[in-house]
C-alpha cells in the first residue's frame, strides 16, 4: 500500500468521462512515491516475483531488470525533443491563437468539462509514441488551461495499456526531462494502477501520464496531459 500523499484531484479528467474514470480518480489516492529520476530519459522494465512493472526510476537490487526503453533528450534538448500536441502553447492563449499555433483543431461535437470550471473549446486527433489519442484543449476564463490526451477508444486491454504506457513515458521523458515522482506501473490486484508526474518549480503538477483500472476486468486507461508554464494549480469548484 502506498501513502496517501498524492492529490487525485491534479489529473483533472474530463467530467463527462467519470462513469469509469471517478473510480480511475479515486485508486490513484494510493499516493505516489516521490523520488528523483535520472537524467538519461529511461524507462526500466523490473520483474519482481514474476510480475512486471515499468518505471522511470532503475529496478531495485536482486530486481530482475529487462529492456530499458531511452532517449537521450532532455527538457532543454530542443532538437532530440518530439514535437507534441502542446509544443508552442503558453497559458492564457485565446482559442484564435491557439488554432494559429496548432493545425487542424476543430470545436468538439460534445465538449468536456474539468472540475475547476475550465472547458474543452477545441479537439483533434494525434499521433504520439505511435499510438492514437484524442487531444482536448481546455480554456479559463477565456484562456488556454490544459491539453488532455486519452486513447482513442477511451477503455482498452489492459495488455494495450501495458505495451503503450512506457512508449509514452519514454517520450514525455525525453520532452520534459527527469519526472518528479512515480507510482511503477503493475496491476495492484483490483487492475493496473500507475502514474509518472512532473512538477513545475513551484511543486505544482505540470504533467502527468496516468494508468488506472476500468469498470471492466482486463481493461485500463490511459491519459495524460500538460499545462503550460504559470497556469494555476488545480482546485476543483
């Protein structure tokens, strides 16, 4: 069991999306285990009594380890960075700036809503790691917020979710740099459960990648997303 230190409420999913995703909020108050994490961008695949995690931290001593998935970015590696569906957003863009910025976004046909108020005011789809997501950019007071990516069908294999959490981990890795803390990715027996977030300088969260279980057994979720520089910490109304 984990400590009950991390704040659920900073994922900030999409309100209509809770029929799965409340449970999905709540499993992640484990807590998460803070630590630093190197500055190669690694992802390490750690065996422990036969079952697999993945996590950005080494495997533990006598822990099996398998492939390690790396880049060699950074935070400040602008030319080994991937582009991503926020690359060259800043809080507080008006929805016309961020269409400028950021091609083929369209108004979503049904938008979401977060817990703070902000609402989802453009969509597209987007290619990251290999895998399809939806993109959803969220606004505040008439400014940008967030961007929230989930898989495209929202519920999948927990197997998919397995293959596709360290290819995204890897990449958020090398855009971002080291991760703030982790809770390893593996199935804690009520499904699989992890999250790697990093933080701004003032310890709010600034990014996240997010697995938790569905309502269904042998399927997960995915998501994760990222709010620019200076946008305010999340506080549910």
């Amino acid at each position: 069991m984990f400590p009950m230190t991390m704040k659920a409420t900073e994922v900030s999913l999409p309100a209509p999306r809770r029929f799965s995703l409340r449970h999905f909020l709540s499993a992640l108050g484990l807590g998460l285990v803070t630590a630093a994490t190197p500055a190669q961008a690694q992802v390490h695949k750690c065996v422990v009594d036969g079952k697999v995690s993945y996590q950005a931290m080494p495997c533990s001593a006598g822990v099996d380890a398998g492939l390690k998935l790396s880049g060699s970015g950074g935070a400040g590696n602008a030319a080994a960075s991937p582009r991503m569906p926020w690359t060259g957003l800043k809080v507080g863009m008006t929805v016309a700036e961020v269409q400028k910025q950021v091609s083929g976004l369209t108004p979503p046909l049904k938008p979401d809503s977060l817990m703070n108020g902000a609402r989802e005011l453009l969509a597209k789809e987007v290619k990251v790691a290999g895998e399809t997501f939806r993109a959803g950019y969220y606004f505040l007071k008439g400014g940008l917020y967030q961007v929230s990516m989930t898989t495209e069908p929202l519920v999948r294999e927990s197997d998919e979710i397995l293959a596709m959490y360290p290819k995204v981990q890897a990449q958020l890795l090398k855009v971002l740099g080291p991760a703030s803390g982790e809770v390893p990715l593996k199935d804690h027996g009520s499904g699989l459960l992890g999250r790697t977030r990093w933080d701004d300088a003032a310890g709010n969260n600034m990014a996240w990648v997010t697995v938790g279980p569905a309502s269904r057994r042998g399927k997960a979720l995915l998501t994760f997303g990222y709010r620019p520089e200076g946008a305010v910490p999340f506080k549910p109304m």
